[in-house]
C-alpha cells in the first residue's frame, strides 16, 4: 500500500508540474544537430526545451528521421536549422510535420560561404562549405540570430534571453581571441590541415591555415585512387604528415588510417559535425580543435 500511495503521489507531482505555468509557458525548440541544440540551450537557459533530431555521435551526411523526429517537429514552437546545403532535409519535413505557427530560422543566414572547385577525377566539383560555426565569430552570428527568434516567441522574458546572450558572447570573444593567440605560434610551413571531408574551411581562414580536403562534399563518397595519390603527394613534401579525422565518420577514418600508414603520418581527431558525451558544449569542442592542431602541426 505504502508503495502504490508514493506512486500515485509521484504521478500528481507530474501532472501538477506539467501543467504549471512554469512548463506550459518554455520554449519548445527543435534543432537538426548538436551543436545548434546548444547554442539554444546557453541562450534560452531554463526558459527552453532543446532537442536535437541528430543524436550526438551521429554523422548528420547520413541520419533518417524516425516517427520520433516527426513528433519533435510537430510539438516544436520554433525550428533551428543550418542551412548551406548541410540540413536541407528539415525543409519538407517541417512543411509536412511543424505546426503553422512554428518559427523556423536557419542559423547561417546572411554569412558568405566559402566556395571550393577542386578537380576530382575527371569533373570539377564546385561545392560551399557548409560548417559555418567552426568559426567562433560565425558562430556568435549564429547566436545572435537564435536570441532574436525567442525574444520574438517570447518577448516578456527578452531580459532574460539578452542577459544570457551577452555573458555568452563575452565568453565566444574571449575564447576566439585564446585561439588566434594559441594557434599562432605553428609555424607557416605546418600550418596545412588535411581532413577526410570539406569541413574546415572557416577554422582555417579565421586562424590562418590552408586546407587540403579529402573529399569536397559528401563523406559518404568513396575517395578515388587520384584522390589518395594527390595527398600523399601532399603530405610527402610536408615536415609535419599529420592528418585529421572527425569522430562520427567510421568509413573516413579507415580511409585516413590508410594514408597515414602509407606516408609514415599520424591520425588526430578533431570535431567538426557532432559534440559527444566527452566533448558536450561548443566552447569545449573549439578548445579540443586547439589543443589537438597544437599538439599535430607544432
């Protein structure tokens, strides 16, 4: 008896909890991958409830939705999405599954992409590159475009939005200034960054670096035997044969591990697409990038 009387006193504290004005009145927010969905979370603090459609670890190239995600849209009250070609699929997803009143912003608007045409084979591949917020100033943009969506949605807590917007950004500048001063001291001929897929090409215009991708748009994609002769040639006439992988692509690391053992290199990771339960905030995943090019190309 004693146990049944404590459960039904749980199941009242839940229904009285969900149905306070506390929890009726958060943000439902819905974001394609990880890295959004804690954005949101440093900006709407306990005003909101983020989830990711991509689970942490998994590379957003190759996700389905489930019914689950379906649902997720459908309850969301405003929809954060990257654009630049990276999470297209969330377009007719929210079109067929979002409510009409749902806000959807897309996180890169108004950034210019980096564009790259790069002989592949017989055909040139001209494709942007869609990882905007590996530039910490990219990303505090990104910020400040999710601030603006909740004070929309919900303008009586714009205080507290703007508050925790700001102590944010403070913290963003602080840590784009460590890294330019961290990074500067790799020395000119190491600073080339060769990664299995296009994903760095803000990180190394914000601190001067050059890339030499792996493949230009989709990880998915099996590297031709052209492709592997160019950067081992690449590599060959560098000091420092180092190389990076990313840790939810599988299939690029194998590929990686090839061309390190055939050039005598080392394999980094560095996280471009996904945090994880070790790396879980952006700021860390930026100071995890630093530390790991410091220790491969210094």
């Amino acid at each position: 008896m004693e146990v049944r009387g404590l459960l039904m006193s749980l199941i009242l504290v839940g229904m009285i909890l969900l149905s306070s004005p506390a929890y009726a009145n958060m943000i439902r927010v819905v974001t394609t991958f990880s890295i959004l969905e804690d954005f949101v979370q440093q900006v709407g603090g306990e005003k909101v409830e983020v989830s990711s459609l991509i689970p942490r670890g998994v590379d957003p190239h190759t996700w389905e939705s489930t019914p689950k995600e379906v649902r997720l849209v459908a309850q969301a009250d405003l929809l954060v999405a990257n654009g630049g070609g990276l999470d297209d699929w969330l377009l007719p997803l929210v079109k067929n599954a979002a409510k009409p009143e749902a806000d959807l912003i897309i996180a890169s608007q108004g950034l210019e992409a980096i564009e790259h045409d790069h002989d592949h084979g017989h055909s040139h591949h001209h494709a942007g590159d869609p990882h905007f917020w590996l530039s910490v100033p990219n990303a505090i943009s990104y910020v400040h475009q999710i601030a603006q969506a909740l004070v929309s949605l919900a303008p009586g807590d714009a205080a507290y939005f703007e508050e925790r917007t700001n102590t944010y950004i403070e913290e963003l500048v602080e840590l784009d200034r460590w890294m330019v001063d961290a990074l500067s001291g790799i020395s000119a001929e190491n600073r080339i960054i060769v990664t299995y897929h296009n994903a760095f090409s803000y990180l190394a215009e914000q601190y001067g670096f050059e890339v030499a991708e792996f493949l230009v748009a989709n990880p998915d994609s099996e590297p031709s035997p052209r492709d592997l002769a160019r950067l081992i040639n690449l590599l060959q006439g560098n000091g420092r044969r180092a190389v990076f992988t990313e840790p939810q692509l599988a299939s690029g690391t194998r590929y990686m591990q090839t061309l390190v053992d055939e050039v005598g290199g080392e394999l980094f990771v560095l996280y471009s697409d996904s945090l994880s339960k070790e790396i879980s905030t952006y700021v860390e995943m930026m100071k995890h990038n630093t530390y790991t090019l410091l220790e491969a190309l210094e």
